[in-house]
C-alpha cells in the first residue's frame, strides 16, 4: 500500500490523504465557506493551486486573497488570460514565458509587427470578455511526446520542453477556453477572478534573456483583488513618471549623458553640488571610526584571481589590454574589495587593532550591456561609499549593530525607511560548505541579536558570502535594495590575512563589505524621485534665490546675496527678465527659498521671503534672521524649508 500523505493544519490537527489527492478536495473537507474563499494553497512552504495533485506532506495552509501569496497567483493567472486574449485576435503570435513578477505580470510574444497602444487596447478588451466567461483553468498532465504534439506551432514551447528531457519533472498544461498553455501554475480556480488588471506598456525582449536570440515583444501589465488596490498602484505609476529621474536630471540641471561615455554621467555644477553634499555628508559621519583610503583603478589578472572574480565575474569587468603580454589580462576594478585587502596584508595588525574599516570613494566600471542601461540607476561607471571591516569572529555581533544603526540613522537623515533581508548562499559561489555555514551561523546571529525583524531570501546571497541588504521604501511606496552587510570567510584564506592575537599568535581576521548608498549614482537617482526634485535645503543645489523687484534694487540685493554666501548658504542673485518670471523659473527649479526686496525691505534691512510650496504667502525677516534660518535647517539637516513642502 502507498503511505498516506500527512497535512498539518494551522490549528495543529492532522489531516492524512491518499497521494493524489486535489487540494481543493482537502479544502472543502474543512468547510465549504473556505473552499468559496480559496484561491490556492501552500504545501510544506510551497503554493499550489486547488488542481494539482498533492505530492507530499507538511504545513497546509489556504491561501485566500488577504494572504500575500495568494497576489502572485492572481498574477500569473493574468499572463495566462493576457496570452488568451491575444491568441484570439493575433492568432500567429508565438507564445513564450508569462511569470509574475514584484508588481504584476508579463508575457512575451513574437509576432512580426510591435504591438501599438491601439493593440494593448485591444488585448484588454479581450481580456475582459475572457473574465467574464469565467473559463475554469484546466489542468492536465502530459508525456513529452504529448506535449510536443500540443505545441507542435509553438517553437518556443518546443525549445522550453527540451528542457525537460531526461528529467523526473512533470509536465503540465493548463487551458482555458480554447486556449493552451506549458505551465507549472498555479492559477486561480477560473478566469472571472481576473477582475482588476490593467496592461500597461510594451517592451522588447531577447528570447530567454540571450541577446543573441530573436527579439520578443513583451506586454507588462498588474492586477490586484481590489478595485482601489489597482487604482493606487497605477497613481503610484503616473506618480512615479512625474517624479522620473532622467526627466528632473534635465530639467534642474543636475546631469548628462552623451554617446560618447555609454553609461557615464556628466555632472553639471548644479549635479556636483548636490553630489558632493552627499558625500560631504557621508564623510562627516564616516570621520571617526572609518579610515578613508584611495586605491588604483587598474589591476593586474593575478589579482582578480586570486579574488575570485576572475571566474565567477570576467563577462562584467571591462578588460584592459596589456602591451606588454599583448592580451586582455588587465581590467578596471568593478568593486574595491582586492585593493583593501591588499593595504591590510601590507602590514602587521594585533588584535587590539580590530576592527579596521578601511573607506573608499573611488570610481568603479561595470560591463553592463548597452540595453540595460537607464540613466543614473544602471550606469556602467559609478562611485560607491565603500567599506571594509577587518574584524575578530568574537567581534561580529557588535560590528553588525554598529553598521546597521550607522546604516538605518543614514536613511532616516533623507525620509527613507528600511526592512532587513538576510540572503543565504547561492548556486554559484566560492569556498567550501563549511566556511559557508560558519559565515551563515555568525551573520544570522549577529542580525538576530539586534532584534530587528528580517525577511529570509534563500540563494541570494554574494558568491563569497550571506549577506543583510536593506530594501528602502520611498516616498510613494517603492522599494529599493540599496546598503547591504555582508560577511565574508573566504577573502581572509584567498588573501592570507592575518593578525597577531592576545596569545601572540596568527589569526584569520573575518571581512564585511558595508555599502549605505549603494552606488552613490543610483541613490542620487532614488533621491530625486523620493523629493521628486524638491531638496531639503541642505541638499538643495541652490537654497535662496534673491530676486530684486526692480535694477534698481539689484547693488542692495548684490550685498544681501554676498551676505548669504559668507554664511555658508549657496544663494544665486537673479536680475534678468520681470519678477513674476524670475519666481515663475525658481518655482520651476524648485528652489527652497526666494528673497524678494523691494524698496520697502532695503530701506528696512528686510527681505521678503517665499517658502517652495507656499504659493504667493510672503514673511518678511531681517536678513540676519533668515540666514540663521537657513543656517539651523542645514545644520539639522531638516526634510523640508520651514513652512514649506516637498512638491
């Protein structure tokens, strides 16, 4: 006889079933109301439809839409209705992959033609008549030979079968209508509750991510359970485009990009002044217990070999010819991790020493291809605040809550709020199992020591070493990784460091790799999205703009301005054009501050001053009082000009 599959319920009762059993069969054993309710299930941790045969036992829970989970199933029963609904009316198209994905779902095409918007308004009219058939989602179970008869048009289908030969995996299809689909699932129970989607934007895509194979067109779209959930997410859409980096980069002036640096930013003196407050400000709090350094950008193959990065990174570091061997084994550093264990090896530390945290500022080059770059957030030369522990094992505890407050404070200093991920060993890696599960021990514990609540993200971690990212959610509720801390054993054996412990003995120091921003490029980018180009006034590549009413007001206004820059303020006096033009273009450049002086204010030693965000309300100050304003808001570092907001 089989042995029965044993099914824990949350409650802790046990359910046992005869392998194969449905899902949905267990489910309305428990009650009928839930089975109504259900859209899939989790078995042992992983989520199954109501219609796939259960294979094991464990944990088993009903996922109805309040559970996180249950979205993602939604989704990719979207994509299946999205590749419905186009089959019916582009009846040539290829169909390819269809996943969920962080915030919806895609699917990707080859047809002959790019879809037009006029197309996408089609597909979603269709996909609409599909709901409302309220196909079910059928289910079936195939050999190869079978499935190859099912897609025998298909020729990506066919490519994705090959996949499977030689494997125990089960092949399945689901249909709807008349449609068929290779799917692992899981899907909802039927087509209707696709109820709240909207498609969104095309793109092109390689087949399988090859940019040697065809290009694809691929249709993005979301879906969500409720109505005023799709209607946040698509505001967030048109909020985000608003507050679009490479549209505000332009239009404040802040930086450029020209052919002939693919992947480069220009800072204009505008950009600079932004970038080098950040960096000041990082510095700052960097000063007295981090040793700021600077390094080569160049570097011999031997290095990166001894590194690791050599096997595991080649295809994204920009090789450098060597005239002297005639070959390419020389490359731009991509990270600054080698040339920091190169200083501490160069010298002799005891153990009273540790930690050691070594800074850098320098520029990194990344191989990225030419298609995935987009402005300052997937560029191919970048800058990162940059850090490297060397540190005793009994240490690592204490050195995580260190980073990690250092870390979280920094956030906070610009109105970003961030959760905790721990990501373990992936797939492709150096070193051996064990000195992977010392690291792993000694990282979790250290996070768990903190207190802090953290997502687990199993295989995500650096191929050296687990790692703790920091996912930062913005202003309008996007989440971006940017700091991470990761812990690394195999760097100390790769490079022999040492240091002479309290018994006068050699020792392995432990290294973490601390980043905050993350590259200082792309946090530039997230910033500017986060205040949607409104700067707190410490950030503010221009803080005051002066604005005399008439020429002749402009020697009085000259002094006022002067007055500002000895304080330390960066104030532009602006004479040109009329006054409601020159407010108009500092409202536009989102200026915190405007100083207007009419007669009245430089007979009086006043100005009159406008807040950004404030409209036409005008406080009239002593110039003294305003520069201690501004003075105050910069040295506290304040999100907004007193009185006012970010736009």
């Amino acid at each position: 006889m089989i042995a029965p599959l044993t099914l824990v319920l949350p409650d802790g009762s046990i359910r046992e079933v005869a392998p194969g059993t449905l899902p949905k069969e267990v489910v309305a054993s428990i009650g009928p109301r839930l089975l109504q309710a259900a859209i899939a299930v989790s078995v042992d941790g992983e989520v199954q439809d109501l219609i796939t045969p259960l294979r094991k036992g464990g944990a088993f829970t009903v996922l109805t839409e309040k559970d996180p989970r249950a979205l993602a199933v939604l989704r990719h029963s979207g994509a299946h209705v999205l590749a419905t609904a186009v089959r019916r009316l582009r009846p040539e198209a290829k169909i390819g992959f269809g996943p969920a994905i962080d915030d919806g779902f895609y699917y990707d095409f080859e047809v002959e033609k790019p879809f037009t918007p006029e197309d996408l308004e089609a597909f979603e009219a269709e996909m609409r008549k599909v709901s409302a058939e309220k196909l079910p989602f059928v289910r079936a179970e195939v050999s190869q030979a079978q499935a190859q008869t099912v897609f025998s048009d298909d020729p990506l289908k066919l490519e994705r079968l090959a996949d499977f030969e030689g494997s125990d995996e089960v092949i399945s299809t689901y249909t709807d209508g008349g449609f068929t689909d290779l799917c692992r699932g899981p899907h909802v129970p039927d087509t209707s509750y696709l109820k709240h989607f909207k498609l969104l934007h095309t793109a092109g895509a390689y087949w399988r991510g090859d940019e040697k194979r065809q290009m694809l067109q691929r249709i993005y779209a979301t879906a969500f359970f409720k109505k005023e959930e799709l209607d946040a997410h698509l505001h967030r859409i048109e909020e985000a485009k608003r507050r679009d980096h490479r549209l505000l980069g332009r239009a404040l002036d802040l930086f450029q990009f020209f052919p002939h640096a693919p992947g480069a930013a220009f800072w204009t003196p505008r950009g600079t002044l932004l970038y080098n407050a950040i960096e000041s400000f990082v510095r700052e709090r960097q000063r007295e217990h981090f040793l700021e350094v600077k390094t080569p950008l160049l570097y011999t193959k031997r290095l990166w070999e001894q590194s690791g990065h050599w096997g595991k990174y080649k295809e994204n570091m920009f090789l450098v010819l060597n005239n002297e061997t005639d070959e390419h084994d020389m490359s731009l550093k991509p990270m600054n991790c080698p040339s920091h264990y190169l200083m501490f090896a160069s010298h002799k530390h005891s153990y009273r020493e540790l930690p050691i945290r070594y800074v850098t500022f320098d520029v990194l080059h990344r191989n990225e291809v030419s298609g995935a770059l987009s402005g300052l957030t997937r560029v191919r030369q970048f800058a990162q605040d940059d850090c490297h522990v060397f540190l005793r094992s009994d240490q690592i505890a204490t050195e995580v809550q260190f980073l990690m407050d250092f870390i979280l404070s920094y956030y906070e200093t610009f109105g970003l709020t961030a959760n905790l991920r721990f990501a373990t060993r992936p797939p492709v890696r150096i070193g051996s199992d064990e000195l992977w599960d010392s690291a792993e021990g000694a990282l979790r514990a250290a996070l768990e020591s903190t207190g802090r609540a953290y997502e687990l993200k199993p295989g995500d971690g650096a191929f050296y070493g687990p790692k703790i990212d920091f996912d930062v959610t913005d202003s309008i509720g996007r989440h971006w990784q940017l700091g991470t801390i990761q812990l690394d054993y195999n760097a100390p054996e790769r490079f022999d460091l040492e240091y002479v412990g309290e018994d006068n003995a050699s020792h392995r120091p432990v290294v973490i790799h601390r980043a905050v921003s993350g590259s200082m490029e792309r946090f530039i980018a997230i910033l500017i999205e986060h205040f949607a180009g409104a700067f707190p006034v410490w950030l503010a590549p221009e803080q005051v703009r002066v604005l005399p009413i008439s020429d002749e007001l402009a020697g009085v206004a000259r002094e006022v301005t002067e007055k500002m820059k000895a304080a330390g303020i960066r104030a532009h006096l602006e004479t040109s054009e009329s006054l409601n033009y020159r407010i108009r273009q500092a409202e536009v450049m989102k200026v915190p501050y405007m100083a207007v002086i009419g007669k009245r204010e430089a007979e009086a030693g006043t100005i009159a001053v406008r807040v950004r965000g404030e409209g036409k309300k005008q406080e009239v100050l002593g110039v003294d009082a305003f520069i201690e304003r501004v003075r105050g808001e910069i040295a506290t570092r304040a999100l907004t000009p007193q009185g006012g907001a970010a736009s």
